[in-house]
C-alpha cells in the first residue's frame, strides 16, 4: 500500500463513518472498509472511476464538489472527511476545508508542496512552470488549478481558527524521509495534514 | 421478428399464470379474496435460492421483459436491452423474475377480469391498487417461488418506486435495490399530466362509467389522447427534435388541422396503438398509483425517517434530459438516504432521451448497471 494511505488509514478507527472527497478508484475506502471495518461514501466525477467504485462494493456518488458543495451532508455526521491530492484541483479550497470540517469532525488532507526545493530550483533556472512526480502536467491542461505550499495551508488554517493535529510530510513516491521532516517546506512534496476544529 | 434469436437473448420465453387464494388486504381496505399474477422467469434458480433478481415494471408495462415469445414477434421484452446472458441483469447468473402486477391488464388480475361475485368483468369496482400493494403481492410471489431474500429488486419510474418501497416494507427480504429514473413522490406537475389522461379517458363517451365492458365496446379515443400526453413526458425537446424537428409529412402546409406535421402522426399512431392493447381502467389505476406513492408521508414528510427500516444497498440512476422525473428528483432520495446512513451510489447519466433513456443502452449506462450487478452476483456467490 502506498505510505500515504498507510498513514492515513491508522488515523481511522474501527466503525468509523467516513467522506472520501474525490475518492478515485475507491481504493483507499474499499481497503477502510475490508480491513478497518469504516463505512462511508466516495464523491467522484470521473465516469470510469464511478463505475470502478461500484464494481468494488464502495458507495460512490456522483457529485462535483465545485458547483454542488456539500451541502447535501448533515452537521457531523462523518467521523473523518478525507481528500487526498484534490485540494489543489478545486476551485474554492479555503469553502471546501470549511464544509469538510462542518460535516465531519476531522479531515485529512494531502496535497503537493508547490515550495519544495525541485520545483522552486526548476523556476528559478529554466523560468518556466515546473513539473515533478507529484505535478505532472504542462501550465495549460493541469488540473492543478490552486496549488500552495504547506506554509500557505498552515497560514489558511491560522487564519480559520483549525487546528492541525499532526503532519507528515512524504517524498515523491511516499515515502518518510528525515531530511523531509527537517525542513518540510523545502523538502517535502506531500504532506499530509490532519484537521480539526475541536480543542485538544 | 428474427430468423434467428440473438446469442445475447433469453430467447423463447412463455409467460404463466400463478393463482393466489389465500385473501390480500390492500390500502384502500379491501380485500382481494383470490387472484393471478402473470410472471415469467429467465435464467436459472439456484439450489440455495439466492440469486433472484425480481423486475417491477413501469406504468404501460407487463411481465414480457426479455426475449421472444414466438419467431414472429417483431420486438422482444420491453427492457431485453439490459436483461440477458451476459447483459446487465446476466441471465447466466441471476434467475430473473417479471410479473405483471395486480390491476394489470396482461393477464394478472385487473378490472378486466371477471368479478366472482358478479360473474362480469371488475371494472371499476376493481380496487384502486397502491405502490405498497403491489409489492405485498410480488412478497407472496416470492413466497411461493421459495425466493426468501431477493439479489436485487430492480425497477425504473414507476417500477424504481416498487423497488424503493421492497426496501421499506420487507428490509430483510432483498440485499439490492435498484431505483432508476424515479422519484420518491411525484410534483403536482406530474399528478397534472395523469390527470389530464384521466380526464381524457372518463370523458370519452365509451368509457360509461368504466362499464365500457358491458357494452362492448372501449373509450378508444380517451385512451389514445392519455398515451399521447403521456408520450410526450417520456421524451425530451432535443431528442422529439432530433426525430422529428418541423418535418411536414407532405411538401406544404395544407391550411388544416389533419396530422399534418411528422410528430402528430407520429403521437397519433402511438396513441392508436396503445389504445388497440390496454385497459383504460388499468391506465387511470396505474396513474392513480404513481400520485399516491409518497414514503416519506406517513414520516411526517421526511424521507429520511421512513428510510430507516431499510437495510439494502441502493443503486440510484438518473438521465440528464429526463424532465418527468430529472435528475434533482433522484437526488432527493440519494440525500435521504445519505442522512439515513444507507448504502447507495448514484450516477446521473448523460442521455439525449428524457425519461425513455432507462430502456436504452448507453454505454455508461450500461457499464455502471453491469458492474454494479455482477458485484451483487459475486456476493450471492454466482
């Protein structure tokens, strides 16, 4: 399993009910399901991926998070909210890291660090949009339309008053480096965060 | 009709009769002492029972979902396109039941069945069946066929609403339900349009009070003018557009009022057709039925709450140009049933059709039913 979903899934208990925003495939919510006993539903868009979900046994709706929010989701009535590399993708983060956290009493998001050491060294020589593991696209058809760094996300939790209750930071292919921890935001591609606005 | 039956057809197929005596309480609070259910099965029963999959029809439909019944039928089943070896119901796996429900008027016990405690047809002392009703008597279907829990219990309109009543009413009893193009309760737009075809049969000089029997005769023309209303409603601008667009039948206007355009002759010879093949007292039960179906009132109005007996998983389809039941309809159940904590997927798919587009193979459509399904065959074993 790719580390970060291994350090997700220890972060959801048994019996939890949980909201995967832009959930794939299904992959991860298929294995909370099977192997930490979660319910829960996936929102996708993608038709192919819809149809995986299905084949697999996870609830999946079709839902766009852009133009139909959440507001179809009770006060907390999940016990985690979850989006895995689609922060960047929406058009409004700041609304969506608000309704994850009405809905559900704590996200866990990741997403690429646009600050890490590559990619600032890839705009700093070349002057053109960088492009990495994590960031394959060209400047014109990504999807990435809201891409920051995790200095830029701590600062947005700051100002909304959420608390982040712990971060990992990972390389590019998911793996946990010391010199990642060390200095995160130049060293880390994904990170990890876990959010809550309940007090400790 | 075929030379030959397609590979991917349950092929010939005859229907049976299947008598009930033991009394059935309906909504209304009467009673049906005895009665018949047409049905016809495809694919085989396995030994533990478990991989039935029960079909409820919609408002004009009947028990002839798939194949043929003789080389010389022009059309198969009215859903063949989804039911077959190797389709989304897969008759290789699924033993596939269709019936026609009770006040049907293709063999099942209907206003035109004969009273027996007048020896003449019912008529309209026929009781005015219910949604509920007709599922009570698909369970003794089930009963006698010694289906205990279904695999799925699949429906589209007015049979999506059978489906989603199957989960209220017996939540042990099916582990699927699968909701397409339906709406947990029509709008007063929808009961408008069933009244217009109501009005259109009752005031047809022929129909005599829903005697029409008696006399020999049928309300033809009332009949005719509710299948065209009714037509209407089941296809979208676009797609009535694309068919037909302005398209005289001959070069010139003629400055009279004869079916002069493509699209009235066309309503016209559907509506001519129906009328030639089904009971007028059956069309205004059947839109009676569909009016009525509303689960959450009893609820207080929240569907959510009447959701809660319900342990199934439910598959929810809608089709984007559908304007008798769109897409935000499909929607509303989806949302109850996120509230109640049940299982459910939901896709709305984007089809040209309007309401039709659920008896036609799209290919998403397609994909996420035979997906869907062959996960509900895998966990039954089959």
């Amino acid at each position: 399993m790719r580390p970060d979903l291994e350090i997700i899934q220890q972060w959801v208990q048994p019996g939890h009910h949980v909201l995967d925003l832009g959930c794939g495939n299904g992959t991860l919510l298929d294995f909370l399901q099977r192997e930490r006993g979660a319910t829960g539903f996936g929102l996708e868009i993608n038709p192919d991926h819809i149809t995986t979900c299905m084949a697999k046994g996870v609830s999946v709706i079709e839902q766009n998070l852009d133009t139909q929010g959440l507001d179809n989701f009770d006060d907390g009535m999940f016990d985690v909210v979850l989006m895995t590399q689609a922060l960047q993708a929406v058009r409004r983060p700041d609304k969506v890291i608000e309704e994850m956290l009405r809905v559900g009493r704590e996200g866990i998001v990741t997403f690429p660090n646009f600050a890490h050491w590559r990619l600032r060294w890839g705009l700093a020589l070349s002057g053109r949009m960088p492009e990495s593991d994590a960031l394959p696209y060209k400047w014109y058809n990504t999807p990435n339309i809201r891409l920051c760094t995790f200095k830029d996300f701590e600062a947005l939790c700051r100002q909304k008053g959420i608390r982040i209750k712990s971060r990992r930071v990972v390389d590019g292919q998911h793996q946990n480096s010391w010199l990642a921890r060390l200095w995160p935001n130049l060293l880390g591609e994904i990170a990890i965060y876990r959010i809550t606005r309940e007090n400790p | 009709m075929p030379d030959s039956l397609p590979s991917d057809s349950v092929g010939l197929v005859s229907p049976q009769t299947v008598h009930f005596d033991t009394p059935i309480e309906l909504a209304c609070g009467q009673t049906l002492d005895s009665y018949d259910l047409v049905v016809e099965t495809y694919g085989t029963l396995n030994p533990e029972a478990s991989n039935a999959v029960l079909i409820c029809h919609a408002l004009s439909g009947h028990h002839h979902a798939a194949g043929y019944h003789s080389m010389d039928d022009k059309k198969p089943g009215w859903w063949d396109s989804c039911i077959g070896p190797g389709k989304p119901i897969d008759t290789n796996r699924f033993f596939v039941v269709s019936l026609n429900n009770l006040g049907g008027c293709h063999g099942s016990t209907g206003p035109n069945s004969t009273n027996p405690a007048t020896g003449k047809p019912y008529g309209p002392d026929f009781p005015v069946i219910t949604v509920a009703d007709w599922v009570k008597s698909q369970a003794c279907l089930a009963d006698r066929l010694g289906i205990e829990q279904w695999a799925a219990v699949v429906g589209g309109s007015l049979g999506g609403m059978q489906a989603l009543q199957w989960s209220l009413d017996y939540p042990d009893r099916l582990r699927h339900s699968v909701v397409i193009a339906s709406t947990p309760r029509l709008s007063a737009q929808n009961i408008a349009f069933n009244e217009v075809a109501r009005q259109a049969i009752t005031s047809d000089r022929e129909f005599h009070d829903g005697r029409y029997y008696d006399f020999d005769t049928v309300p033809r023309r009332g009949l005719m003018l509710a299948r065209m209303v009714g037509h209407i409603t089941y296809l979208s601008d676009a797609s009535m557009g694309e068919k037909f667009g302005r398209e005289l039948r001959e070069e010139a206007y003629k400055f009279g009022f004869d079916a002069e355009f493509q699209v009235e002759s066309y309503l016209r010879y559907q509506g001519e057709r129906f009328s030639e093949s089904f009971d007028a007292n059956t069309y205004l039960l059947m839109t009676r039925a569909l009016d009525y179906f509303d689960p959450a009132y009893s609820a207080g109005g929240d569907l959510a709450k009447a959701l809660a007996p319900a342990s199934c998983e439910y598959l929810v389809l809608s089709f984007s140009t559908d304007w008798r039941f769109s897409p935000e309809r499909s929607e509303e159940m989806v949302n109850a049933m996120i509230s109640a904590r049940k299982k459910v997927s939901y896709a709305e798919i984007d089809a040209p059709w309007g309401h039709d587009a659920f008896l036609i193979p799209t290919p998403r459509y397609t994909d996420i039913f035979t997906a869907y399904m062959d996960r509900a065959a895998r966990e039954v074993g089959v």
